[in-house]
C-alpha cells in the first residue's frame, strides 16, 4: 500500500511541476535550488531563518551549481540541460554566470512560484493524512524548532529532497529523468489497486501518458519505446502495462525498499522542522 500511495503522490507532484513549468522544466528548476542551498540545509539557524514561505534565502547566500553537474544529475545530455538554463535564463527562472546557474530569490518569491507551493505543501499534506490513516505513519522525531505558523518553505525544500531521491533511485532503471517521468506514471497505474484482491492491471496510452506529463506525443512514444526495450513495461491492445512479474524485478524492488525509506525520512524531516505538528494543531 506505501508504494501504492507514494508513487501516485509523486506523479502528482512531478506532473504539476513549479511555478508554471512543465515537468521536466520543473525539475531542472528543483535540482539548482536544491544545490543552491545545500549548505543552508546542513545550518540549523539558515533552516530556522529561511523556513516561511516569504522568506527566501538571498542571492548572496546561494551556492551556484554548474550545467554539468545539473545535467549529470539528472541523467541527460549536457546540451539539452544548457539549451533548457539558456531558456529558463530568459524567462528569468534562473541567473547564469563564470560560477554556475542560481534559481533567484525574485523566481522564489513570484506569485506564480508561491502558488504552486502552496498547491503541493496540500498535496504533501493529504499524503500525510493517507498515510497516516494507512497505518504507515512510523515513529517520528519531536520538534527541534519552536513555531507558531507551517514553515511551508523548508517543508517545500524537504518535499524537493525526497522528488530528486525518487528520481535518482528511478534512472538507475530507466537511465534518464525523461524515462523517469514515463516510468513514474506507469508505476502508478500499476500500483494503483495494489493490495485488492483480483484488480486487474491498469493500461495507459502513450497519448494518456502525454497528456499527463506535458510532453510531445513524440517524446513520450519515444520513452516508451525505451523502457519496452528494456522490459519494464509491455504493449497490450489495452495500452502499456507494467507486469506483476516485473514489479517483482530485483531492480525495482530494490527501489521500492528504497522509497519507503525515503518517505519515512520525508516525514522524519517534516516532523524535525515542526510542519507536522502545525497540521495537527490546525486539523484538531
């Protein structure tokens, strides 16, 4: 049921992306940041400081990251990521210098930007409360910081860490994030009924799979062909299905121990920096 659970939210969250960008864009966007502010996440008082969603860590505070540190990251091809930044660049999602790419404070702070936060800190949340009433909830840590409102940027940052991890652990069987996002939605249609007795397995197009992901018809015909060459989905009269023998795959059960791993140390995280307990104080 976890991996059921987990991995609809996850086509959820990589399926809106940020701020208005499409997914693939949206995670390009994830992985600056997330290196951008690497070395705040690691200093308890710049997590205490840059925690509410009005507050983003300045410029001057941010670390910049190379294109091919983001390309090799993300399992893609140096110039695809370089064409993409240049584009992002002159739309103003992110700053390009000698030093490296920065997602700036002014994206972070734009209305379009808070709003897809906000969508995705209640995506977080219902995630939470399912899991929570599924019994999947383990121990968590007290509260290390004393908070009278949700510190929805640092459970924001947390929620990126845990996208990225996923889709680390995702390109080690299907080689880059584009393959990523196909395989993610196939493994939540296959996980879907996980758990009921005689569900059959559900099929989804290449154009359903298009639509959800924001890609060409192309791209995404394209992906699929790739991850049916390498057998982890099979075309039906019905449309792609991931098999039950498949699921069964050391690769992919290994991801799966690794997911719920993940996810305890999301909720582990969200109970740390006190965005648990503000949503029961507002839920109780």
């Amino acid at each position: 049921m976890l991996a059921g659970l987990s991995f609809a939210f996850l086509l959820d969250e990589m399926a809106a992306g940020v701020g208005g960008l499409e997914p693939l864009d949206a995670l390009l966007v994830l992985a600056i940041n997330q290196a951008n502010i690497a070395p705040l996440t690691r200093d308890p008082e710049a997590r205490a400081r840059y925690g509410g969603l009005d507050a983003p860590a300045p410029d001057g505070e941010r670390r910049p990251v190379s294109i091919n540190a983001v390309a090799a990251s993300l399992g893609l091809p140096f110039e695809t990521v370089r064409r993409r930044i240049r584009r992002l660049a002159a739309e103003q999602v992110c700053t390009v210098s000698p030093e490296g790419v920065v997602v700036p404070a002014s994206f972070l702070a734009s209305p379009g930007y808070l709003q897809s936060v906000m969508r995705g800190h209640e995506r977080l949340r219902r995630f939470y409360v399912e899991l929570r009433g599924a019994g999947l909830v383990e121990a968590l840590p007290s509260p290390a910081f004393d908070t009278d409102s949700v510190p929805v940027r640092a459970a924001a940052r947390l929620l990126a860490d845990y996208v990225l991890r996923a889709a680390e652990g995702l390109m080690r069987e299907a080689g880059n994030v584009i393959s990523v996002l196909v395989l993610v939605a196939l493994l939540a249609a296959a996980l879907a009924d996980e758990g009921r007795m005689g569900a059959a397995p559900r099929a989804l197009s290449v154009r359903a799979i298009a639509i959800r992901l924001k890609l060409s018809a192309e791209t995404a015909r394209r992906h699929v062909a790739e991850l049916v060459e390498e057998g982890l989905c099979v075309r039906t009269p019905a449309g792609l299905l991931i098999m039950e023998e498949t699921l069964a795959r050391p690769g992919l059960r290994l991801l799966f121990a690794e997911n719920a791993g993940n996810v305890q140390r999301l909720l582990a995280g969200l109970a740390e920096r006190g965005v648990i307990r503000a949503w029961e104080a507002q839920s109780g």
